[in-house]
C-alpha cells in the first residue's frame, strides 16, 4: 500500500511530513476510484488529473496547512499523481507541458491549467481492487 510517509521520503519533502492537509490529499488521491479516474484520463491522452481537478480545488484550495492556491502545493499534488501512478506502471509522457498536457474546460477548475500526461509503460507494481456490491 502507498502511503504518505513513502512519498515524503522518495522525493525527500521534509516540510510536507505530518502536514494533515497534505496527508489528506494524498489520502484522496490513492482511493481506487480516484485511481481509476486518473488511469482512464491517461488512457485517453489528456492529463491525468482532468476529472479530479475541479474536486481537489473545491475541497483543498484554501486549506489551512496545504492551500492550493499556492502554485508550489499544486506542483507537490502533481508530484503525488506521478509517485502515485509510477506504481500502477504509468510515466510522464515525454515533451512537457505541451497543448496536450493543458486541462480542458469540462474540468471546470480556476487554479489547475496543466498537467502532465501519462502513458502505460512498465508492468504495474500494484493494482486497484474494486468490489461491486
């Protein structure tokens, strides 16, 4: 299982550590639907997280501890979607952030304008179980 504490030690982020802000982003982040969601973008060639942009910023923008209307924590939440999908066997697609890597308008969000773009490259470290009730 990912955790926080994994992430804080491989990019070695010190300040983030016992940030609850940030664990809970993180936290958000890592549940199998959000998974799913950031996956299926990825699939399609548009940014990972078009489809959770506009949930991050409506719950997350003005945390106290962690707002993302400070450009430097919405890069550390870009950096938790890479740590995060390295392991389901997913890299930065190569080139930047070129016109594909922009968030299109139905994800509706002020704060994030780009993102990086994944592709399937590696067999996955883990995967996602999902139970149908």
């Amino acid at each position: 299982m990912l955790t926080y504490q994994d992430f804080c030690n491989h990019y070695n982020f010190k300040g983030c550590v016992g940030n609850a802000d940030a664990i809970n982003i993180f936290n958000y982040l890592i549940q199998p639907k959000t998974i799913a969601n950031m996956i299926a973008f990825s699939e399609i060639g548009l940014p990972a997280i078009s489809g959770i942009a506009n949930i991050l910023e409506s719950n997350y923008s003005n945390a106290t501890n962690f707002p993302l209307t400070d450009f430097k924590n919405r890069q550390i939440t870009g950096r938790m979607v890479c740590f995060i999908l390295e392991h389901f066997g997913y890299e930065k697609v190569s080139g930047g952030l070129d016109k594909e890597a922009r968030l299109r308008d139905f994800s509706k969000t002020n704060l994030f304008k780009t993102s990086s773009v994944y592709e399937l490259i590696a067999t996955p470290i883990n995967t996602i179980a999902m139970q149908i009730i």
